[in-house]
C-alpha cells in the first residue's frame, strides 16, 4: 500500500489526539446500544402492534414475527426540488429489494428539503442553514422509535446530506448508507449562463431572456450539474464510505441507478446484524473527515463545507479546525475543473472519469487514506465504478487516464499544486477564501472598503454606479448568530460584472458564499462575527483592506490604537425578520456556535 503523505498522517494524528476524550465518550455511548438482537424484539407487543400496524399484510407477518431485519428509510423527498424528486418512487423500490432479501422497510419519517436555488436572496435563505441542524433533529425523532436494524438515507442537496450524516452518527449503532438520486442531464452550458447573468446585473438583457437562461439550465429532475455544495455533497459521500462506489453521479431514471438503489439496499442488510455488522459510527474515524478533506480540495469542492464538515465530524466525537482545512489544501492538488472552476458540469466530469478516477489518483498519491472504512469495504475500493452486464451491476476498476484534461487530470499534472482553499486570519478576524476559480493577479486585493449590512444594499449602490472603482466591498451582521448566515451568491453577478471591467475588487463578510462562488476574491466566513462584536463591526467607509490569499492574511491599514478605541456599530435586527417562521428560530440564532465550529445548535464533543 501506498505511504501515506506525512502532511495527511500528521493532520489525521492530530485529529485524534485533540479529539480523544470526545471520542471515547461517543464510542461509549454507542456500543451501549450495540444490538444483540433484532432492534423491534425490545418493543412490547403493544408497541410492536403500532409499529406494523399500517403496513402490508405480507410485511407484517414479518415484523410481528421479528423473523426478518427491517431497514428504516429516511426521506427528504418532495415534488417541487428536482434533486430530490426522484426519490418518490424510491420506497417501492426499496421494499421490494428488502422483501426479495428477506427483509422488511418501512418509511421511519421524512424531513424538509429546502433549496437554496429556490431561496437565493429571498426571506426564506434565513433558514437555510438551520435546516441542516432540523434535519438532523427531524432524523432523530423518526428514528427514536428503535426498530430499525439498518437505515437508508433518501438525501441530495445542501443542507440535507449534512443533517443526515449528522443523525446517522448520532444513531452510530445502525448501519447507515446515503441513496443518492444523481443529476439532471446537461443543460445550458454554464459559460452562457454566466454571461446571461452578468448582462441582466448590468442591464443589457430583461427577465425574459434571463428566465429563459435558468430555465434551460435547471431543466429536469436530478441535481444541479454545476459542482455547488449539492455535488460536492456526493463526492463527501463516496471519498467518506456512505455511498457504494461510483453512486453519486449516474442520472436519474437510468437502469443503473435503479440498479444501485437495489443493491444499496442489500449492502444495509449485509452491514446490519444479520449479516457482518458495521456500525456508522465505528465505521468512521479521524481518516474518514481527513478525507473529506481530500476529496473537497483535489475536486475544488464548496466553501459550504467548512462549515459542514466541523459540524459533521462533531457528531461522531471529532473536532475539526481550519487549519486542518488549510494544512491539507496546501498539499492536495486541483484534479478537476468543474463549472465555476471551469466551463464543463458535472456529467462532463463523471464521462471523463469521475470519482473512481479521482480516488484512484489520490490512492496513488498517499493523500486518501484507503485502509478507511467504508459501507461497501475500505475505501480503496472506491477506486471502482460500476457497471451493467445485462441485468447483473458489477464494478471494475475506473480508468487510470483520464478523457478529457480540461476536465480532469492525473496526479501528475494537476490543474494547481494546492486544492484553493486558504485560511485567512488577520485584524478583522479569522475565515476561508476559495481561489480555485480565481486567477492568479487577483490573489492579493488591496482597496478602499464600503461598508454594508445587506445585499439589497449593496445591489443599489451597483446599480446607482457608486461602486465602479477598485473597492473592497464588506459586507456584515450575515453570520448565524444575526440572521442564519443567508448565502450572498446573489452579489455574483454584479461584483462579477466590476471585476470584468477591471476593477481591483474583493468581498470580506462574516456571511457564506455559494458552493458556486467562483472568479473573484472573497474572504468569507470572517469570525467572530459582527453581531457579536467582531473587529468587522468596527470597520468604515474607506479604511483600507488587505486581502491576501497567499500569504492567507486579511489585514487593515488603520490606526491599530485608533481602531481599538472605535465603538462597534451595533447589531440591530431588521424589523422585517418577522415572517416566513423566521421568528420561530431565534433561539437557534442565540444558541449557535461560530462557524468555524460549524454554525451548528447542537454541542455534541464530549458526548453532551
């Protein structure tokens, strides 16, 4: 087997080490409830006449008889997201495959899927990433009825992937697998969808032609195509064992993806004690969130996830920081150009190689851990892709070259030496800037700020021509403590538009950019953050910001005594955060954490 990089090794050790009296107390927890039977054999025979009391005839047979295991499915399923459309045929699926295996499944409950797609610069992205922690809890109640043996977890998209994992790892005694829906086919091609964009931020085209753009590019049930945090969830999914090999990316619809849905469900029995059990949360370790590390920065993943990943890893007892990101970017190359990071989508890369490719090259390399483990074996064996004979999925080993190079390359040849990902910390506070997309001459920004606490804001001062200069547009009182940490993807396209024309131009906010930020400079994530006291409360019109994605610095050129001695502007709710339920979370935007640990409500190191 490949040496493991030292930079990887060290990264995964220290891991551990900070991580081991939480992760002893969740292991504890856990293997308390390690099954010594099938899980509904501890229901009364009351509680068991509940639980089999609206299924099939055929069905209840077997569960009152707790002859047969019985798989718990966990669905995010509804008809107006096309990610997560597919999924409504899926339950057939999945008991008749459980049947056909001497099994039984039943629907455990269902949980939101909201799309950020949908709530982009709407009211309701305040919720956004709040719903990954309902997710979980809504995970939790579903499976709080302890009669499952094993779970499948119906899940795509941005919040959803990261709540499921979260209560599968609070349910760490079950094995747990994601079934995955796979994208739409290719649309629009991103390039003319972009320039759409701008043109509609600079007033050259109306809402018809832009409608016209989005609509020939979100066409059709599966995901997104673009590599946003939904895809980047799938490849999470594969490099850290929750999927079969090769599950994310075939489309939906297909013979094969109705094929790996069947045979995700004979992997859950297999996995649960009827036949070599696997528990999730014995199944992951320090190698597993490590390479999810890998696998978000050789792919050039969504910003998203240094959120999510921390959020993640704490519920099976890890703590995860930024410099663990920044460490391990710094050693992983960019293997892939996937749309904002270039012009192909993500049916472009699965054709020119996909994930079985990217895992072998990152095997070969020593930055993937394969003696990892996975739901379907270790993860050296996630170098496969699978395939039809027929009827009969099988899978083989994914190509070694790849087929297209402006898409995907070898180890060898890499699109950069480092995965994009860089830390910044300075004055103003600590966060990420992605940079994959953004060339070279742009990696240091130096200019004049203006101040903002919205994105209307900011979008009217572009439109009135205020900001048609060099400028580092700061844009505050967006974390999750002030109102969810809302995604500024909405400003794209005009920041997009003025560093078109030249101008040297950076967003600093302590709010979230989407999975599909992309060209220009943007320190995001920025911590601790302004509505509770952080140094960009402090700043003003005109103080001049360094952002420096080499050196991973975000400096200010003030005065440090005369900037001390400045009172924080205060953090005033906006009084039309009424509405939408965004009232019914105020308790979560006072109880979450930063985002550095993962902008979540829950407090799980150390087993609490």
């Amino acid at each position: 087997m490949t040496k493991i990089h030292d930079t990887i090794a060290e990264v995964t050790a220290r891991i551990e080490a900070r991580s081991k009296d939480s992760r002893a107390a969740y292991l504890e927890m856990i293997r308390a409830r390690r099954p010594s039977g099938f899980a509904r054999s501890k229901l009364t025979e009351g509680n068991l006449a509940h639980a089999s009391a609206g299924c099939a005839v055929m069905d209840k047979t077997q569960l009152l008889g707790s002859g047969w295991p019985n798989i718990g499915v966990i669905t995010s399923y509804n008809d107006m997201l096309s990610a997560h459309a597919p999924f409504e045929h899926y339950p057939e699926i999945i008991r008749d495959e459980a049947r056909k295996n001497t099994a039984t499944a039943q629907i455990a409950g269902g949980v939101p899927a909201m799309c950020d797609g949908v709530t982009q610069g709407q009211d309701g992205m305040e919720l956004s990433l709040f719903s990954r922690d309902v997710i979980a809890m809504a995970s939790a109640v579903s499976l709080s009825h302890d009669a499952y043996d094993a779970v499948l977890n119906l899940g795509v998209c941005d919040k959803i992937i990261p709540g499921l994992v979260i209560a599968a790892l609070r349910f760490g005694w079950l094995p747990h697998l994601m079934v995955p829906a796979g994208p739409m086919p290719s649309g629009l091609p991103n390039p003319e969808k972009q320039r759409i964009r701008q043109e509609f931020a600079l007033g050259k085209v109306g809402r018809d032609e832009l409608l016209r753009a989005e609509s020939e590019s979100y066409h059709s049930q599966g995901t997104c195509t673009f590599y946003g945090t939904a895809n980047s969830n799938q490849m999470l999914m594969e490099v850290m064992g929750f999927h079969l090999p090769g599950a994310a990316f075939p489309n939906p619809g297909t013979p094969l993806r109705e094929a790996l849905t069947r045979a995700t469900v004979r992997q859950a029995l297999s996995n649960s004690i009827k036949g070599e059990y696997r528990a999730a949360g014995e199944m992951v370790d320090a190698r597993t969130f490590v390479n999810a590390l890998v696998g978000l920065m050789a792919t050039g993943g969504s910003t998203n996830h240094v959120l999510h990943i921390p959020a993640m890893a704490a519920a099976a007892g890890y703590e995860v920081t930024l410099e663990d990101f920044a460490d391990v970017s710094a050693v992983v190359p960019l293997l892939c150009r996937i749309y904002p990071n270039g012009p192909a989508d993500v049916n472009h890369f699965h054709a020119a190689g996909g994930m079985g490719f990217v895992v072998g090259q990152l095997l070969k390399a020593g930055l993937l851990q394969g003696d990892a483990a996975g739901a379907f074996g270790p993860i050296s064996t996630y170098s496969q892709e699978p395939w039809l004979d027929g009827d009969v999925l099988k899978w083989r080993e994914a190509p070694t070259e790849s087929a297209d190079l402006d898409i995907i390359r070898p180890i060898e040849d890499p699109f950069s030496s480092s995965g994009g990902l860089q830390m910044l910390d300075g004055p103003l506070g600590r966060g990420v800037i992605k940079i994959s997309a953004v060339k070279p001459e742009r990696h240091v920004t130096e200019a004049p700020a203006r101040v903002f606490e919205s994105q209307e804001a900011v979008k009217a001062a572009f439109q009135a021509g205020e900001l048609d200069r060099d400028v580092v547009i700061v844009v505050r009182f967006q974390g999750p403590a002030a109102n969810g940490m809302p995604e500024l993807h909405g400003l794209s396209g005009a920041i997009g538009a003025l560093h078109d024309k030249g101008h040297n131009v950076a967003l600093v906010t302590d709010g979230r950019m989407s999975g599909a930020s992309g060209k220009f400079p943007a320190a995001i994530h920025v911590g601790p953050e302004a509505s509770r006291g952080g140094p960009l409360a402090r700043v003003e019109d005109g103080d001049i910001i360094r952002l420096d994605a080499i050196e991973g610095r975000l400096e200010l050129h003030v005065d440090e005594r005369e900037f001390e001695g400045r009172k924080p502007v205060p953090f005033r709710p906006n009084t039309s955060s009424m509405g939408l339920g965004r009232e019914m979370f105020g308790g979560f935007r006072s109880a979450v954490s930063n985002s550095e640990q993962g902008g979540s409500v829950f407090s799980m190191l150390g087993g609490v």
